[in-house]
C-alpha cells in the first residue's frame, strides 16, 4: 500500500461520515475504524493535510503512536476531490465509486 493510496482511502472514509452527518471525527475513531499501523495513518493524514482538503486541528502527543487529531470537515477542495472520479483518480491513482472495490481497511467494506 502506497501512502498516496492510503491518503485516497482515508478522505473516502471520512467523506463518507462528513456526509451521513459526522462533522468531526477524532483520531480515537480513525484508529478504531480503519485498524491501519500508526505510520500509515500519519503519512495518511499528511498527505491530506498538504493537500489542504480537511478541516484538521493537531494537538500535543499520540494515541498509539498515531498524531493526536481533530477533523472538523472537509474543505470544498476535498469534497471536489471525492465527487470529481477524474481529479480522484489523476490526485490518488485509483477510481472512487468501483462496485466492488475492496479498501485495505481493517473492517474491509465494499464501495
């Protein structure tokens, strides 16, 4: 898994809470949901952060070793990202919105 690749999957993740109505997510709820090594989630969440697509405050030490997190939102940019699969897939280097497309989550879902 690639950290671009990885980054792709997170923002799909929390796009997906951003639109059920989850306005913040925390880093408690990254580790738990994704189940991923603390170093994929942070080169993740970096990755996002230079893009400038999430609406993130950092905080003063780690869970797990996992940066200490808090998502308020996505930024218009990362909601263009998801909903534009030709900036998703040039940004990320694979398609959204696959049938059948199996994230490397630790719960694996299908999207």
């Amino acid at each position: 898994m690639g950290i671009q690749k990885d980054a792709g999957e997170l923002l799909k993740y929390i796009y997906d809470k951003y639109a059920k109505g989850s306005l913040e997510i925390a880093t408690e709820d990254v580790i738990t949901e994704i189940g991923w090594t603390s170093t994929r989630i942070n080169n993740a969440i970096d990755y996002l952060g230079d893009l400038e697509v999430l609406e993130i405050e950092f905080y003063i030490g780690n869970i797990d070793g996992v940066k200490n997190f808090y998502i308020h939102g996505l930024k218009p940019k990362g909601i263009d990202l998801i909903e534009n699969k030709n900036k998703f897939k040039t940004t990320f280097g694979f398609e959204v919105g696959i049938p059948g497309l199996k994230f490397s989550w630790a719960r694996e879902r299908e999207h």
